[in-house]
C-alpha cells in the first residue's frame, strides 16, 4: 500500500471516528431544555440606616475578585452597548421598602415643613423629614406635566416642530407667565423652554389642551401616570400648581415623578440647564427661577414652586462624578431657606456617598463553553449597567463575583440568561446584575453534524 492510500484510509478513518462521536453525542445525550430565571436584583445603599438585601445563588460555578477603583475586573472593551441608565420596572415606584428603614430625626436641622434626598439612578432615600405629609405643590406640578408632554413627543403623538395654539383659558392664566395671545403659535420646543425655565403657566395649559384636548382630560392623564407610579400622596387639580383645595402631593411623591422625568428623558437637562434665554425673536426674555443652576456646581434641575400658600418648593437635581441626586424642599418659609436647604440635601449626599460603576450595559465578561452547540462557547455580557451606591471611602473594599450556571446547553437565544455577576461588602451583596449571552447559537443536528464532518473530511485531504 503506498503512502496516498494510507493517507487516504487513515482519513476515511478519522471520518468515521467524528461521524460515531457526533452520533453519539447527538442520540445519547439528554434532549430537556435549560431553564432559567429572569428575575434581576435592585441596587442597594450601603448605610447603617438602610440594610442591603441577601442574594442566593443555587447551581451555580463561583469566582470572586476583588475590584479597585479603576474596576479593571470587567473587561469593557468590546461589544459595548450605549448605556442609557435603565432602570428596571419594579424600580418605577421608588424605592421598595427602604424609606421605612430611614431614620427620619432630621438631623439636618431642616425648617422647611418636608424634605428628603434620594439617589437618582436607584432611586434610594438618602435623607428623609416629613415625606409624606400632603402639602400644595404649587409650580412643581409642572414636574408631572412636563413628564406627560415628554411622553408624548416619545410615542410621536406630537414633535417638538409642531405650532400650538393659544386658547384664552390658557391665555387667562395668572401667575408666571409669558402673556401668550390667542393669534399666535409657538412650537412644541419653545413651550418647554418657557414651561422648564420660566415655569409659564399659560404655555402648560397650552401644550395639556394640544395633548389632551382639554386641560381636565390632561389632569385625568396626570392623575392615572401619578397611580401609576405609586405616588399615594398625591391628588393633581390643575396641570400648573396655582392653589386649589385638594391638589397636594408629599416630597415623596414629588422625588418620584422627578426621577422617571431624569431618567426617561434626560434630555429635559437640555431645557432646565439653560439660565438665561430668549423667546419671540429676542423680545421675551427667560430666566431660570431655579438658581441654583447658576451657583450649584452640577446643577441639572429641576423645577421651582410657589406660592402664598404653598410658600416655597423645589425639586432640585445635580450630578457630580457619576453620582445624580435628587433633593426636594417643600413649605420652606422664604425663597433663600428653599434653596440653602436644597444645597444642604445635595452637599450631604455628595460628601457622604459615591456612585461606584462597574460597567455598562453589553460590556464583555468572559467567554463560557457551552454543550451541544453548533459553537463550543459564547460571550456573555451585562444585561443592565452594573454600579453600587456607596458609602464614602468603601469603594476599594468591594468584592466582584461571577456565577456561571453549570451544563448550559444549546440552544442559546440572544440575552438568555446564563449567570450573574454580584458585588459584596462584607459578605453582604448590595447589587446582583444578570449576565446573559450576546448571541444565539443553534443546537447541533444531523444536519449541521454532517456539514462539519465534511468539511473535516475535505480538510484532510487537501
């Protein structure tokens, strides 16, 4: 026999050898599906006042490392998805059970009649004095109102290039205003300049009856978002917060629709950022009744209230090196307590905690082999940002592990979950992310057995 049949036949050989092996890897093996749970933990506060909640893992393969400041243990150099802050749904209703554990002694020394601080991305209180004790809101309304106008530019049932009429009930309104006539128009975006930085009654009345038809089907629409989002304490009359018996809210319930209106649309910062600006080809003049964006470093909002019942309100949101607060003061007796104690709740938060990120949503974790697969391994990424509110000068002393659940078998869907990623602090986990494949991978058949078989075969004797 000469060396090409030998050759040959030792190949024919080696064929037979996969064609057996990937018969019995695909008719003696275990057919069942793999099944996972979706369910993802919330962020948690490390504070004596507020306890992290246990996470347990069953099945599970566990690696851990200990992170550093530069949170080099997750790899974010590839396949990197654009973070948008999400924040999932159970988290819409602020804070679950934490403000109970929120000593409320107002140790701030607060003479406002209510305030509290929270963190905004999970929505944690940081600080709590009367939050739910029902007061008038005054202009702060227009927090709920500017949500629902952000809403519907989302869903497209309206742009910001759209011209919107003036009624004279939207023309009658008193208080701030920009005098609106009922022959002019003004586009979608100038209303929400003036709205955000002039707090223009007559052009929120404006945009709720282009919205809604009228302003009361819009209150309807306020009401049914505040249920919604769980906001108890709150009762809306009107869409712009001149007093009317029965329209009140906490700042609680305020905290809350500031944080969906930041977190949903950040964009709004474009509008409540802005200081000084002009309207009507320069003849209007805006300027910002939030002054703290002229004299708060990382001023981003949010919205002023008052009046002579309500006194003085705001809903008042900065960030600074990735941490985004958000502190709202309500009855505080003059305009200059309203904003000292605002940058009093900012400048606590600032100074006691830090917002530890980890990773973004997509980043690259690490490679895991998988069975029965038309590929041998997948890369498995984080399904949601991955970060940690801290409390100041902990963040080196955080734990990262990794959890893979064992046997994962194809097939492999795109963002199946397939492990998770926690971070501890003195073997107390304060956040748990899933980590889910970045790619579908088909089961091994018959089919796809028989193109590799020969295409080893073809391989073999080139």
């Amino acid at each position: 026999m000469n060396k090409t049949n030998i050759k040959h036949f030792f190949s024919i050989l080696l064929i037979f050898c996969i064609f057996i092996s990937y018969s019995s890897f695909v008719f003696a093996s275990d057919d069942s599906l793999y099944v996972w749970s979706s369910n993802a933990n919330t962020l948690n506060i490390l504070d004596d006042n507020i306890r992290p909640s246990n996470t347990n893992s069953n099945s599970m393969n566990t690696t851990t490392n200990t992170t550093s400041n530069n949170t080099t243990d997750v790899n974010s150099n590839s396949n990197t998805v654009p973070s948008s802050n999400n924040v999932s749904d159970d988290e819409s209703s602020l804070l679950t059970n934490a403000t109970s554990e929120v000593t409320d002694d107002n140790s701030l020394n607060l003479e406002s009649a209510s305030g509290i601080l929270i963190e905004q991305s999970s929505g944690r209180v940081l600080y709590a004095h009367n939050i739910h004790e029902q007061l008038r809101p005054a202009s702060v309304t227009k927090v709920m109102s500017i949500l629902l106008i952000m809403e519907a530019i989302d869903s497209g049932k309206i742009a910001l290039t759209d011209s919107v009429p003036c009624s004279e009930n939207a023309a009658s309104m008193g208080g701030s205003q920009i005098w609106l006539d009922t022959k002019e128009t003004l586009t979608v975006d100038e209303m929400l300049k003036a709205i955000c930085v002039n707090s223009a009654n007559d052009c929120v009345v404006a945009m709720a009856e282009y919205i809604a038809g009228s302003e009361e089907a819009f209150v309807q629409m306020m009401n049914d978002k505040a249920y919604e989002l769980g906001m108890s304490d709150t009762t809306f009359k009107n869409c712009h917060g001149l007093d009317e018996d029965g329209h009140v809210s906490s700042s609680y319930d305020i905290a809350i629709m500031s944080r969906e209106l930041l977190n949903k649309y950040p964009e709004i910062t474009n509008y409540t950022t802005i200081w000084m600006d002009t309207l009507r080809n320069g003849e209007t003049q805006l300027s910002n009744t939030n002054k703290l964006i002229k004299n708060y470093n990382g001023a981003t909002g949010l919205k002023t209230g008052s009046t002579s019942l309500a006194l003085y309100n705001l809903s008042a949101s900065a960030t600074r090196d990735g941490l985004s607060l958000i502190a709202v003061i309500m009855k505080a007796p003059s305009t200059k307590v309203r904003f000292a104690e605002a940058q009093k709740l900012l400048d606590y938060g600032f100074n006691n905690f830090s917002y530890q990120s980890f990773g973004k949503i997509g980043d690259l974790i690490q490679t895991v082999s998988i069975d029965k697969g038309v590929q041998a391994t997948i890369p498995v990424v984080l399904e949601n940002d991955a970060g940690i509110l801290l409390a100041k000068g902990s963040e080196k002393n955080i734990e990262q592990t990794v959890t893979i659940d064992e046997n994962i078998s194809a097939p492999i869907s795109n963002g199946q979950k397939v492990g998770e990623i926690s971070f501890s602090l003195d073997g107390e986990v304060l956040s748990t992310v899933n980590l889910v494949s970045q790619v579908s991978v088909n089961k091994m058949d018959i089919a796809t057995m028989s193109t590799k078989v020969f295409s080893t075969w073809f391989n073999l004797l080139r």
